[in-house]
C-alpha cells in the first residue's frame, strides 16, 4: 500500500530491520505511535508481533516533511 494512502487512513508506514530476519514493511496506528513516543521517548525499545512472534524494535530514524509538519 503507498505512504501516502497509509497517512490518510491514520497509519504511519515503516521498516523494520534487523540480522536475524529480512528487513519488513510495517505500519502502526498515529495515535499509538504518538503515544509510544511520548510516554517512552525516541530511544526506548518497543515489542511488536511480527510473524507470530515478539520481537524488541527501536526507532533509528524519523522522518517529517518540514513543510507539513
């Protein structure tokens, strides 16, 4: 699905990359992502279910259009 149609239906898209699996498209709800990102900060480690499994993620890099945002 495109970026831009994800944004407008309240998703934010991103990738996950790690060694032990191949790099996977995701996307998670604004709303949980603004407050993931207000109650842990940038830096925190989250778990995700990905392929029936809980895996730890960190956040390495956000990006914002400094025209919209």
């Amino acid at each position: 699905m495109k970026a831009n149609r994800l944004r407008r239906q309240g998703y934010i898209p991103g990738i996950v990359y790690g060694n032990e699996y191949e790099d996977t498209p995701i996307m998670i709800e604004n709303k949980s992502l603004n407050r993931l990102l207000r109650e842990a900060g940038h830096n925190a480690f989250f778990e995700i279910a990905m392929e029936n499994e809980i895996k730890p993620v960190r956040i390495r890099e956000i990006q914002r259009d400094p025209v919209t945002k």
